[in-house]
C-alpha cells in the first residue's frame, strides 16, 4: 500500500481478489463522482466505512501503481470535447498495471444520464505507446456511441498519469470506491506532482453509495476532476479549462510544474507540441 495511506485505510478490512471484484462489480457503465481531498484527512472519512467492506488484494498486495497514457488529435479534440461539455466526448488511452505489466487499451464515452460507459480491449504493454493494433476497436467504440469519422483522426499520445491506488468493494451497493495518491502528470515537457492529495472515486449504479454519504458528512463535495482534462490544464495554462477552474484554483495552486526530458514515445510523435 502507498505510504501516504498507511494508518488511512483500515488494516483489519477483509482482502477480496480481483476475479471476484470483477464480477460482483465490474460496473463498465456507471455513475462517477470524484473528490478532491487532502491524504491526511482519509482516514477519518473511512472510519464509518460500512460493515462488510472488502478490499482489493492481489498477492499480497493493496496498493497499485497504475500508468495511463492518454491520445488525443493534434488540435486536442477529446480535450476540447471535454473543456466545452460536449455530449459527445470520449477519451482514449492504454493503462499499465505496473506489478503485473498487464495492460489494456480502454475507450471512455459519456453515456445517458452523464453516466460513463468503459470499453477495454487487452493490449501487449510493447504496444502501450501506440494505437495502431488497436485501432478498428477505438473507432468501433467511438462510432457504436455516435461519434462516427473518427478513422480520419490522427491520434497521439500527449498526456501520461501515474499514481497508486487502493481500491475497496462496498457489497451493500455492490460499487467501487477507489483511492488515488503520489498522483503524477506529465505532458512530454513538464511534470506537475500532488503529492499530499488524494482523489477518491465512488463508481455506483444510480444510487450513492455509503461512502458518498460519509464524504457528504464530512463536508466534501463532487469536484469536477478528470485526470487527463484537469491535469492538462494545470501543464498548459493557456487551453480553456472553464469546468476544471475551482478544482484547479483549490487543489493546484501553488503547484509549479518542472521540466523534464521528453519521454521517446512523445517525441517520436510529436505530441505536446502543437495545442
């Protein structure tokens, strides 16, 4: 588990296997809500979490270090889909489960009701920083859910994401809930770091789950966070960020990015440089 959540999620909660997660609560079409709240204040939120609770745990593990590569145009349409709240929008990246190297090529769209339909194909970690065996799955996605055309898109990776996550199964909603920290966001040029916050995602059906209620106790609110549109916006100032701009204000202030070299399959690409 993240140091930063030592002492924060409970040690005695029993483990649950992924298998087992998958299947009581895979929930690929689902109700997000995100908060945007200081590590050290964790733990006191999931004090009430509700009996039953279980916890991911694979070989002994219960933290994981996740890597996400997102694509997008060279005039950033899925960001501006996004930034301007189109219906729809989409957005398209491989993730890397880091202990395992397992990675899987995984296509988001907005569905009915603001509802987030996931779609994932599985995908050699070799290919992780391209799209091209992937791509008949990408604009199958996209056209199934109304964005038809996409095959005259040129793709590119632009953004990475890296944190750890800790995720828990809530049976009596049968919904995730999931903890971010040691969140990283580099663009091919700059890298910005939070590392004394966390965002915790509930992932439901329609209704709230009990730890949407203890947030709501707490006085913690739903933050319009995205971690490829949000974080972005943090590196490039000057893209239109109007739904991200509390969040940005709050939790990215005094935040400086610094520069880094450009990582090869950036560079290869050319990402990053044309906004």
């Amino acid at each position: 588990m993240s140091a930063a959540l030592l002492g924060a999620v409970p040690e005695g909660l029993p483990p649950i296997g992924l298998e087992e997660l998958v299947a009581s609560a895979s929930l690929q079409t689902r109700v997000d809500r995100k908060y945007v709240l200081p590590v050290d204040t964790v733990s006191t939120v999931l004090e009430g979490l509700p009996p039953g609770t279980r916890i991911l745990e694979i070989d002994g593990d219960r933290g994981f270090a996740y890597r996400s590569l997102y694509f997008d145009t060279p005039d950033l349409l899925s960001y501006r889909l996004a930034a301007h709240r189109r219906r729809r929008r989409f957005k398209i990246r491989t993730r890397i489960y880091e202990q395992s190297a397992e990675c899987w090529l995984e296509v988001k769209v907005c569905g009915s009701r603001g509802s987030t339909v996931k779609q994932r194909l599985p995908y050699e970690p070799d290919d992780h920083a391209t799209l091209a065996p992937g791509r008949p799955f990408v604009d199958s996605v996209l056209a199934e859910h109304g964005i038809p055309g996409s095959h005259r898109f040129t793709f590119a990776p632009v953004l990475t994401t890296r944190y750890r996550r800790t995720t828990l199964y809530l049976p009596d909603t049968g919904s995730r809930v999931t903890i971010d920290t040691e969140l990283v966001w580099q663009d091919g040029e700059r890298e910005l770091g939070l590392p004394t916050t966390a965002v915790v995602e509930t992932k439901t059906g329609s209704t709230a789950s009990s730890v949407d209620r203890l947030l709501w106790r707490s006085g913690h609110r739903p933050s319009r966070i995205s971690k490829y549109a949000t974080g972005l916006a943090a590196l490039r100032p000057h893209l239109p960020a109007t739904p991200w701009q509390r969040t940005l204000r709050r939790n990215f202030r005094g935040t400086a990015p610094t520069a880094v070299p450009l990582p090869p399959a950036m560079a290869l690409s050319g990402a990053g440089a044309a906004d």
